[in-house]
C-alpha cells in the first residue's frame, strides 16, 4: 500500500492529486521551484521539497532532481500529473530503478507510445518525409508532449523552415526533447478522444468519448463528455481502436487516444500515456475518481470487468490569465481574488494574494458543470463563470461565456477552426455602461466615512477609468439626500455594495478594490489621476514588448541598418511557456535594437525600432 506519494509537478494538477491523497489517507510531497515557493501546491502537500531554479529545464523538468527529492521525503510512489516529465520513459525508469512506484503506464508504453512518431508506426500510419506543396496545409507537431506547445500549421512551403525551427525551440523548451515532425493538417475537423483505464490484470476500460474541438494554439479551450453528435458505429469504432492502442503496448493506468473525426471518418492523432487536463468531464459523467484509480491500479488492485454507466453530460472551460483580443497575450500579476458560485467544480491552483509568474502554463483553473443533459451544463457553466469574481489579471472568462453561448457550440456544430472563424466577435470588449458609475458612487462612499459631506457642491462629482481600452465617465452629486446620478437612482451605495435604477429595473453591481484596479461584478477598471502625469512617447515603428518575457532568438543577420519586409520575425519571446513573434510593423531599415537573447522583458519595454520607407 502506497503511503506517501509526491507529485513531480505543480499547480492545478498537484493540488488535485493531493487532494484525492488526503482522502486516502495517503501523505503529500510537492517539489517547487524558486518562483513557486510560495505556490498553492506547496502550501498544501504535508512535505515540499525545493528544486533549485525558476525555469521548467532547471526544476521541473530534472528528474534526478525529483528522485532525489521524493527519496529524501521518504516517498514511496511518483505521481507525474501532466506535461513536464509525465511522458518520459527515462523518468519513469530512474523512479522505478529508486524503488519507487510509477503511477503510470510501464517506461515502454510510454516509449511506444509518448513519441507520436513512433506511435503513428504502432498504429500503420507513416508521417510526412518530404513535403510538397500538393501536401500543404500540413501540421508541425512535437514529438514528445502535448498542450499545443511545439505545434505550427503550415499553409506555404517557404514557412515550413522558420516553423521547424521555432517549433524545435518550444518543444525542447517545454519537454526537453525537440523531435518534431510533419503530418497532414485536417481543415475543419473535430478533437474527439477517447479515455481508456487498464489494470495490470488485462482489463482495459473504455470510458466514454470526449470533445475538445474549441482550441487556441492548439491548446484546448473547452472540453466536454460525451463527444456529442457521433453516430452509433463511429463511436464503436473509436472505442475499438482506443482499446486496440492500449492492448498493442501492454498499458497499465489512465491514458487518452486522441482522434481527428472529419467527413465521418475517425483519423488517429495520438495516445497521450498520462492523465488529461480535461479528465473531470470523464469523471463527472461515470462517477470515477480517476486519481484513485490510478492508486489502486498501480498497488496491483483489479478492475471490475465492466466500467461504470455514463450519467448525464458535463462540460470543462478552462480558465486563462490572457487577453484574447491581443493574440492570446499571457499576463502576469497578482490574483487578489477567485471564487465561482456553488454548483460547478473549481479545480485550481491558485488563491487569492497569489502571484502568477512567466515561467509556466497561464491557465488559472478549470470549471467543470455536470448536469442530465448538454444544454443544462451549458446554462450552468455559462452562468457561473458569468458570475464569477475574478480580480486580477486580465482573463479569458468572457470568452468562455461567450463561447458556451454562441450558436454554433449550442447546436454541436463546432470543429477545431472555431476560434479561427469567430474570436473577433467572440473577444470584442463588452463593458457595463453602469459599471463606472457604480465604482465612483463605492469610491465616494468610501471616503465619505473620513469626515462626511461638508461641502455639498451642485456642482457633478467626476470620476474618469479605464475601461476596456476607453475613457469612461462618472458624473454623480452629493446633497443632502446622499448621492444622486443624472437619470438614474442612487438606491444604495457603499465601498462593496451599489444598487442602481433605471428605467423602473433595479440591478445590484458588487465593488472591489485593489490599488487603482476596481472591480464591478466582472468588469474591471482602473481608476485614473485627475491630473495624468505625461507619458512616454516612442517614435513611429517601435517594436514593445506586448507580455512580460524571455527574449530568446532575434533574426538570423539581424542588425541596426538591416532592411526588413513588412510581417518579417525579428524577435522572439518566451512566456509561459510559449513563443511568441514579434513582427516588422511595415516595409523599412532597423535603426535601432535594444533587444538581446537571453534577456528579461516587462509589458512595454522598447526592443527594436523599424524606420519605414
């Protein structure tokens, strides 16, 4: 029996794992990095073990530095959770040469199957060798991982070598193997996977179907269980060659076999050998526990012959700290508060005061609705993430709400080009037109208990913020009566609580405040100084950071006096784990660069200048 586990990851995953240990009774050990020793996960776990560093390749991605721990913790098994080093064969045997259990299919399941060359090959299926333009579009994918890290599409043959190259980088980045390689890109096609569990007796659970279709950068987005709208005999047939992928390679644990299903034809992506980010769905839907099972398959118990019934249907959002209309910028910051309503499930690792960094993956958490049919878990996780109270930086709740609610997911007819076809609209600032007034009515308040009204002007009160890219007013007055706004009634007003009436509708607007950050219900705004100080200005063609960052490649050749085209990658960032480009903004010569490899980035920060002609 396992008494002692550690997890060799961090956040969300950790802290979910550790969870289902406290309910076994089974002790905790997180390892951290230098940037997360004051993370949630290592608050949590009963032990914490320090990995030396602040980047994935120094911490999380050293196995000897993780065996090394969970010996000196007194751990008996290795949780991988997901990402990082859970689908590395090397890792699984230093933690079995330890004497240590693996929570986790055998080193050669994994090695079959994490590489997706090789597992294509299990499956008859060869990759792209060459490539020619008739096999365009085609997709650059990382051998190793998952996540969307390491993947490009190409739709020019001119573009396949600067994708090769940068999807190397990322892939190394991310898993700390830069195989890559090159296989059709399918227009227009569904994300269906299947979840498979399978005991060391020579049972293989087949559980149920999953669609992931709505994906930024290949990173899913929204995920649900049952995939809806297959047909009978294609389920059957994903179910078959799941169960077939997992007998090929004697597999032992929870694992997911990834499809492509266009013109109702299923094509095999991949198996992923570890848990799923999206595995609550599966949860939700048969009443599993899937850590737990993980456990007991690995302590040698045995499956029962026939998994359990699916129940109802349930739906995962997966919640960022990004900015959708700005190209999917990570951000960083202080997370002052995070709470949804009762009734969905908040798998997180963060809480409030907590910072989040550059260095790993920006989801937040995910929340899960499970309900009888999809279109109640829809209206459920739609309206708890409406109403949930996230203060910090900026997220992408208003897409997933948005999203949830746009008819082409409602009917079921979503494909993995979702995002491609409707972020303009779905990421299209929506602002509360009532929310400046109510933070100035709570800030009035506010400052009214330092003295009261002593001089009641009828002169308007004006607040100026921020908010959603534009200046916004607030004009109220103070008299004797309390507060008073032109054509709407003041029907009460506090430094938390505003309630307001117009046209005979009463509405409540609750109110937080973190520095010049205000928060009503899910509309952010930051106050503004009545008399700005002057602000910097940078000449036509600048090139700034858009996130906090790593810079980690400039252009091969480039220098001051450079000519560059319009479009042309001149650097390269790194942030939470992704790269991301930043382009000439027009036709010129590069007059200056301040930008170097290897350097430290904040929001803003000037890297280059492009001098048009």
């Amino acid at each position: 029996m396992i008494s002692t586990l550690l997890v060799a990851n961090r956040g969300e995953i950790a802290c979910r794992i550790f969870r289902t240990c406290g309910e076994l009774g089974i002790r905790t050990v997180a390892v951290h990095s230098d940037a997360d020793e004051h993370a949630l996960h290592a608050r949590v776990a009963d032990t914490a073990v320090r990995l030396p560093g602040a980047t994935p390749a120094e911490t999380y991605l050293r196995g000897d530095l993780i065996v090394k721990a969970a010996v000196a913790a007194g751990a008996d098994a290795v949780h991988p959770g997901y990402g990082f080093l859970s689908e590395n064969p090397d890792f699984a045997r230093a933690v079995l040469d330890a004497g240590l259990v693996w929570i986790g299919p055998s080193p050669e399941a994994i090695e079959a199957m994490a590489s997706k060359t090789r597992a294509k090959e299990l499956m008859g299926i060869e990759p792209l060798r060459e490539v020619t333009a008739a096999d365009l579009p085609v997709l650059v994918k990382a051998a190793a991982g998952g996540g969307g890290r390491g993947m490009r599409i190409v739709r020019a043959l001119e573009e396949l070598g600067g994708a090769l190259e940068s999807a190397r980088a990322e892939a190394a980045s991310a898993f700390g193997d830069g195989e890559v390689f090159v296989e059709p890109y399918v227009e227009r096609g569904r994300h269906v996977e299947v979840q498979v569990l399978a005991d060391t007796h020579g049972t293989v659970w087949t559980l149920g179907t999953r669609d992931c279709s709505l994906q930024r950068r290949h990173q899913k987005v929204i995920e649900e269980a049952p995939a809806p709208g297959l047909n009978p005999e294609l389920t059957v047939e994903l179910y078959e060659m799941a169960g077939h992928a997992a007998r090929a390679v004697d597999y032992v644990g929870a694992g997911t076999v990834e499809f492509l299903v266009a013109d109702g034809r299923a094509h095999f992506l991949e198996m992923n050998t570890r848990l799923q980010v999206e595995h609550p769905v599966t949860e939700a839907v048969f009443g599993l526990d899937l850590v737990a099972e993980q456990i007991r398959i690995a302590e040698g118990h045995a499956l029962a012959t026939d998994p359990p019934g699916a129940r109802g249907h349930a739906i995962e959002a997966r919640l960022y700290a990004e900015d959708p209309s700005r190209d999917w910028a990570p951000q960083t910051g202080t997370l002052h508060h995070l709470a949804v309503p009762d009734g969905v499930r908040l798998d997180t690792g963060y809480t409030g005061g907590d910072d989040i960094g550059v260095h790993y993956d920006p989801m937040l958490a995910k929340t899960v609705a499970h309900a009888p049919t999809r279109a109640e878990a829809l209206r459920r996780l739609s309206g708890a993430l409406e109403r949930a109270r996230i203060h910090g930086p900026v997220t992408n709740r208003e897409l997933l709400v948005r999203s949830l609610r746009h008819p082409e997911f409602t009917a079921a007819r979503m494909d993995t080009g979702f995002y491609d076809r409707h972020l303009a609209d779905l990421a299209e600032p929506a602002p509360d037109p009532y929310a400046p007034l109510a933070a100035a009515l709570a800030d009035a308040h506010g400052r009214s208990r330092f003295g009261g009204w002593r001089n009641l002007s009828s002169q308007p009160q004006i607040k100026r913020y921020l908010m959603a890219g534009a200046e916004h007013e607030a004009r109220y007055r103070h008299t004797r009566d309390g507060l008073t706004a032109d054509g709407v009634r003041v029907v009460h007003a506090d430094a938390c609580l505003v309630v307001l009436e117009a046209d005979g509708v009463r509405r409540k607007f609750d109110v937080a405040r973190h520095g010049d950050r205000v928060y009503v219900n899910a509309t952010a705004l930051t106050a503004l100084p009545r008399f700005p100080e002057p602000t910097e200005h940078h000449a036509p063609g600048s090139l700034l950071a858009p996130m906090p960052g790593t810079v980690v490649r400039i252009a091969d050749g480039l220098a001051v006096g450079a000519a560059v085209r319009a479009g042309d990658p001149l650097i390269w960032l790194e942030a939470m784990k992704m790269q991301h480009r930043i382009t000439a903004p027009a036709s010129g010569t590069l007059s200056a660069l301040h930008a170097k490899p290897g350097q430290q980035v904040e929001p803003g920060m000037l890297l280059a200048v492009v001098q048009e002609t």
